[in-house]
C-alpha cells in the first residue's frame, strides 16, 4: 500500500465533489436541515391540551377543581360547556381532547363521604396523547384531593403529619427539567451522520461506471484498498465537519447540556463515521446505479437508526425477538453513547461496551469493504 496512490484518489474524488452540486447538497444542506427540522419538529413534550367542562354543579368546591385544571401549563380551557350533549360535539370534532364533567351532588358527596367522581372523557385517536392526558387528569384530581383532605383534617384540629406520615421528595437525574430535546437532539446527530456518509459515499464507485471511467481505474496500478481509502478519506473528513456542526448546534442552539469529554465524543463519532462511509462504499460497488445504490444505502442506515437505535423508540420496550435484532444495528451504540456523553458525562471507562461493540462493527465493515471491490469489468 502507497501513500501516494492514495493521496491521488483521494484528490480525485475531492475535485468531483467539489465539481457535483448533488454531492456538495448532500454533504452540506442536509445536516442543516435535518437539525432544525428535526430539532424543533420533534417534541415528546405534551403540553396545553386542549379542555372542555362541563359543570353541572356549579359549586364553590367544583369550580374550585376547574381552576386547578385551568392554571396548570398541562391544559389550555378551550370551552366551558353547557350540556352533556355539547361537550360530545366538542370531543367529535377536536375541539378539545378532554373534557372534565363534574356531577350535581359532588360537594355533598366530597362532605358527606369523604369523596365525590368526576368524569373524565378522553379523545383515544392518538392513544399516546391520551394515555398522557389521563396521567395529567389525574395528577391535577390527585392535587385537588389532597387539599380538601388537609382542610378536613385540619378542621378537626390535625396537622399535615397526620394525613401524609410518609413524603416523597422525588428529584431527577441527568434531564432535571424532563425535557425532551435533551435525548432527543443527540440522536439527531446519529442520524445525520448515517444518512450523509452512506449517501455520499454510495455514489463514488456507481458513479465511476455510469460515466465509463471505471476501465481507466481498473487499469491503473491502484490496490482495491488504495482505492477504498482514496475514495472515502475525503467523505471522511466531511462527515467530521459535519458532526462538529451539528454537535454544535446541539450545545449552543439547542441549549442540549454537554457533561462528557469532547475526547470521547469525536472517536465515537469517527468510528460510526467509518460504519456508515463502509456501509455505503460496499454498496456502491454492488450496485452499479448511482439511484439504486442510494436508495438501497438509505435503507440500510437511516432506517435502522431511527427505528431500532432507540433514537425514537425505547428498545426495552421492543418484543424480545426485535430487541436481539438491536444489537446488529451500529446506530443502537453510538445513540447510547452520544446520550450517555451528553446528559450523564460518561467517558470512556463507563462506555467501554458500547465503544468496543462499535469498534468491532468499524473493523468487520472495513474488511468486507475491502475486499467487496475486484479490479474486472464483469
């Protein structure tokens, strides 16, 4: 192997990006795009849900609960309804996504008994949305009650001890305003850095026969590996510019806390660099179509980082057959290692699995890589 060979494909293909508009869109738009898109149009965070009520009781302690959903930043008032019948209307057609109906009786009930129901109706079209709107309901419900169990208790000369002997004092680790974006942007970049770097580099050797260059190449002294390396230095080092914008942005945009070592976090990057750049140079030289070899680079690793990385879905909760597949998708070690570097400042110690598995994959990949091209017209 000849450093100098490799240096003059290297600067070949350097020159044919530089000449490609495509290539230059790719290599410089998208990741742009791709973070703010992404950034400010995924958020996990559900808040202002639409609410209608409807009171039928009309009493101190009732209008007293419908306050308490009103000043809550989970629930936006949309409607106070009338009738039973108009707030089914409102449900129907998306006015509101839940709807508070409390009953006549219900202070008398709350007085006599101790407790009272409300109904609560939820719009199930989004099931995810509704699960979470009933959790906040019944936060709210759960705030509401323990207030007028401690006006009772109180009434009757007890203290706040005697009701609640044992309290929770909960604090969160790592996301301490359990905001979305935190874990949600890191994986961004994971998918940034599949997409650009199987791309790109899905094109160098299908481009080579769609212009009839490629017997000039073939009869050259150039090694496959000389070639392989030529070929993908240049898209190598776009890709770390690449990931150094959108790990930027993800710090001094976004607001994401950065807790690890930048040490870290670029040898990761580079190691899922290599994945994905061998990903797409194996594929360029199966399939001599540069449409065809990005089409098939595309599925092979956007696909899996967004679904099975746990970038958008929690692994654990994948059936077990789908979570063994996890383990053969690279983007599943550089998404917790980008989360873990992120939010808890792990280093290399503490990511020793992870960093070993991608390694592993880099080396696999590269060997195939290699010794995927022959240096024949068949």
């Amino acid at each position: 192997m000849k450093p100098r060979r490799i240096k003059a494909i290297a600067v070949k293909e350097s020159l044919q990006i530089v000449r490609d508009p495509r290539s230059l869109m790719i290599a410089l738009l998208i990741p742009l795009m791709q973070m703010f898109m992404l950034g400010y149009g995924i958020n996990l965070d559900i808040k202002h849900i639409p609410l209608c009520t409807y009171d039928r009781e009309n009493s101190q302690q009732s209008q007293g609960l419908l306050k308490q959903f009103a000043s809550s930043r989970y629930f936006a008032l949309s409607k106070v309804g009338q009738s039973y019948a108009e707030i089914t209307r409102d449900l129907d057609d998306g006015s509101c996504t839940l709807a508070i109906v409390i009953p006549a009786g219900f202070s008398q009930s709350l007085n006599d008994a101790g407790k009272g129901t409300v109904q609560a109706l939820i719009d199930g079209t989004d099931s995810n949305t509704a699960n979470i709107a009933a959790n906040y309901a019944r936060a709210v419900i759960a705030d509401f009650s323990g207030k007028v169990q401690l006006r009772a208790v109180q009434r009757r000369g007890g203290t706040l001890q005697t009701l609640t002997p044992v309290d929770v004092q909960a604090r969160v680790w790592f996301n301490e305003d359990l905001e979305s974006r935190n874990y949600i942007i890191p994986g961004i970049v994971a998918l940034v850095m599949a997409i650009v770097g199987a791309q790109l580099t899905s094109l160098t050797i299908a481009r080579e026969w769609e212009r009839g260059t490629m017997e000039q190449l073939v009869s050259t002294p150039v090694k496959p590996l000389e070639l392989m390396l030529g070929k993908l230095l240049p898209y190598f080092v776009i890709g770390m510019v690449d990931a150094t914008i959108c790990l930027a942005l993800a710090v001094f945009w976004f607001d994401v806390p950065f807790r690890g070592t930048l040490a870290t976090l670029l040898f990761t990057t580079s190691l899922f660099l290599i994945v994905v750049l061998c990903i797409g140079y194996y594929v360029s030289v199966s399939i001599r179509s540069q449409v065809g070899a990005s089409q098939i680079a595309l599925l092979l690793t956007m696909l899996p980082t967004v679904l099975l990385s746990g970038f958008a879905f929690p692994i654990d909760q994948m059936p077990g057959l789908v979570q063994g597949i996890t383990y053969l998708v690279s983007g599943r070690y550089y998404v917790t290692i980008l989360k873990s570097v992120f939010l808890k400042g792990d280093g290399a110690a503490q990511l020793a699995v992870p960093i070993l598995c991608l390694a592993l994959y880099a080396a696999v990949l590269v060997v195939l890589a290699a010794r995927s091209f022959r240096k024949t017209l068949d």
